[in-house]
C-alpha cells in the first residue's frame, strides 16, 4: 500500500515544514487537496502554494483538483511540481482533452470519482490513465466518515484493471480501521488526512497504514 498523507490537515502555517516532516515519517507521495469554492463548497490553494511548498520534500507530489474547469489549470500546477495530477469525472472539461493534456506536460493522469458516479466513468478511459481515484467521501473536507458503501464499486475497479499497473487510490477517512478494508477490495494507494496529522506519533501511523491487512 502505497501512503500519500494528506496536506489538507497539516499546519498551513508551517506547510513546508510538514511536507520534510511527512518524509521523514516514511510518507510515500504528499496528497495536495485543491478546491475551488465552485466544484465543492470549500477553498483551499492554488499553484503557487504548490510551487512554494516543491523545495521542502522531493516525494511525488499526488495533487487532487476539485475545481470544475481542470483543463485550464493542470499546466500552473504541472509547472509547480506536480507529480501526478488527479482530476473529477464530474468537471466541466473535456475528460480525454485534460488526460491528454497532464501527458504532454510530464505528469501522471489520474480520474476521480464522487460517491455518486459509477465506475463505468472511470473505466471507459481506463487504457489512457494512470490512476483512479474511488472517494470514500463527499469531496470537500477532512475527517469525515468512512463510506462502507464504496467497496463494491473498488472492488468493481480492481477487478476491472486486474494485471495493469493502475494505481487504485482511495481518499477520505482512511484510518487504522478501514484501511485493511480497501486494501482487500484491491486499492494500492491509500490518501489518510486526519488519521496521519492527527496521530501520536504520525511515523507508526504511516507503518501502520502500509501494512495493515
Ligand atoms: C476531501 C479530500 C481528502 C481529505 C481526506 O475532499 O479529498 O484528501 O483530506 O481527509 P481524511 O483522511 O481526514 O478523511
Ligand atoms: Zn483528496
């Protein structure tokens, strides 16, 4: 299991500092949670928060783009130090133009999925990306409940990329108690905000998260 904690429940005012401190717990990517007050009802950062963050941490940075028009914004963040570039099956831009796009630009494309949307909307672009991402909650805000619910539709998604190299990711109240659930429906790469940030000792929570069955 791949282990990308959360920024989102970081302290803003010392993010770089958490991103050093998230690798020298072993984290495996950073998650970046982007939101633009229209695609969800939160806001969070834009790409020059990305672009001031880059130097403290050389992990994979696995930013998450909750924001309806993606494809006019995947090249500030590719341009910041975005890794992998992760945006919403439910965006109001053209799907294959915007993976297209993260390509041309060095990234990793990843599609996500809200609660609501059927796997089939991943799948149909499955050939062309490199990561789905099954929400476990209602995209918008840290420490939410688990929805037990999504299993089958990971599981649906693992069976369906079976022998590629789909990177499977899930995010939203992954914690030491679900985490051994979605690892069994097939994830390969778990996001955790809350549990990691919010944890006695962040370092054992890591370990924790990569093993637990
Ligand atoms: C929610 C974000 C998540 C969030 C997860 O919309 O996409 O990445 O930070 O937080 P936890 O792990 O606390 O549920
Ligand atoms: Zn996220």
């Amino acid at each position: 299991m791949i282990v990308s904690p959360s920024l989102l429940s970081a302290d803003f005012a010392r993010f770089g500092e958490e991103c050093a401190f998230m690798q020298s717990c072993s984290a495996d990517w950073l998650h970046i949670d982007v939101m633009d007050g229209h695609f969800v009802p939160n806001i969070t950062l834009g790409a020059p928060v990305v672009k001031a963050i880059r130097g403290y941490s050389d992990l994979p940075f696995d930013v998450h783009l909750m924001i309806s028009e993606p494809l006019k914004y995947v090249k500030d963040f590719a341009q910041a130090g975005a890794d992998i570039i992760c945006f919403h099956a439910e965006c109001d831009s053209d799907i294959k133009q915007t993976i297209d796009k993260i390509h041309s630009l060095g990234c990793k494309a990843g599609l996500a999925l809200k609660p609501a949307t059927p796997a089939s909307e991943a799948l149909k672009y499955k050939d062309d990306l490199d990561m789905i991402l099954v929400m476990t909650v209602e995209p918008g805000f840290g420490g939410q409940s688990f929805m037990d619910d999504m299993l089958p539709k990971l599981e649906e998604i693992s069976r369906a990329c079976e022998g590629s190299s789909m990177y499977i990711q899930v995010d939203g109240g992954i914690d030491e108690n679900t985490v051994g659930k979605v690892r069994a429906a097939g994830a390969n790469v778990c996001v955790a905000g809350s549990a990691v940030f919010k944890a006695e000792d962040p370092a054992k929570m890591i370990e924790l998260l990569k093993s637990e069955n």
